[in-house]
C-alpha cells in the first residue's frame, strides 16, 4: 500500500500506514484554502491557546491569524500520543516577539508557528514523532528538553 500525503493528512493515518509497512509519497501541492470554521474539527485546542502572551498589552491578541496546519498537526500529536499538548507560544504581536528576543521575520508574526510540549515527551521524542510522520515543517527543533517549536 502505498499513501499519498498532503498537506491535511492526518498523522494517525500516516502511522498506521507506516506500522503496517506501507510506504508514503509527500506530495507538495497547492496550500488548501483556510476554511473558516476548522475550528469545528479541532479536538483538543481552543482558538486562546494560540493568542500572543502580551496579555492585550500591544495588539488583541491575534495580530495575524494562526495557520490551520499548525493548528492541525498539534490536534493530530496529541490525539497519536493521548497525552496533553501545551501550547507556550503560538502567535506573536511584533512587540511582543522582540521582547522575547524573537527573529524579525519570526514565523509567530505570521501565525505560522508554535511553540509546544508534549506532557510527558522529551523534545527529541516529540521531533522524532514529526520526523516518522513525513511531515516536512519548514523549522523543527527543541527549544529545551521539553519545548518544541515547529512552523510551516
């Protein structure tokens, strides 16, 4: 068997491909429209958890939009682990990026990156997770022993 993975496959599926000794094809396509309420079928996150942490003191939380892929891949790492997923930074207002020291052309300025942990994951076990996925982030790494920051 062979799958095909886009853009919105999940990971679930993508590991049981693999489990079963099936092998994957990433096929890099057109972004998919961001449908307005994905909201819906997001199972563990809710919208606030991506907001900037300025706590309203420079923009209103949500000075760009958090990517729907983002938003996605972590609902899918935590439904494959059944383990908590916590968010330490998803959107980021320009204020609050540099007094975090964060790069000028951040991806958190953008909505196309997050900050997160695993309960209970070392960061590298989270990235290995990424990594068999066949999911191709743009930036991937551990902030700490716990911390990973992924963006698309």
């Amino acid at each position: 068997m062979e799958l095909v993975i886009t853009e919105h496959t999940k990971l679930s599926v993508i590991f049981d491909a693999i489990a079963s000794g099936g092998k994957c094809k990433l096929v890099v396509d057109k972004p998919v429209e961001t449908v307005e309420n994905f909201w819906d079928s997001i199972k563990h996150f809710d919208k606030q958890e991506f907001a900037c942490k300025c706590g309203g003191r420079y923009c209103g939380g949500f000075p760009a939009e958090i990517s729907q892929r983002i938003v996605e891949v972590l609902d899918d790492i935590r439904e494959y682990t059944g383990k908590p997923v916590v968010v330490s930074s998803g959107v980021r207002c320009s204020v609050h990026n540099k007094n975090v020291g964060g790069v000028g052309n951040s991806y958190h300025t953008k909505g196309r990156a997050a900050d997160f942990a695993v309960c209970g994951y070392s960061a590298q076990t989270t990235i290995n997770i990424v990594n068999t996925s066949g999911l191709k982030p743009i930036e991937l790494y551990a902030i700490d022993s716990a911390y990973v920051h992924i963006a698309f």
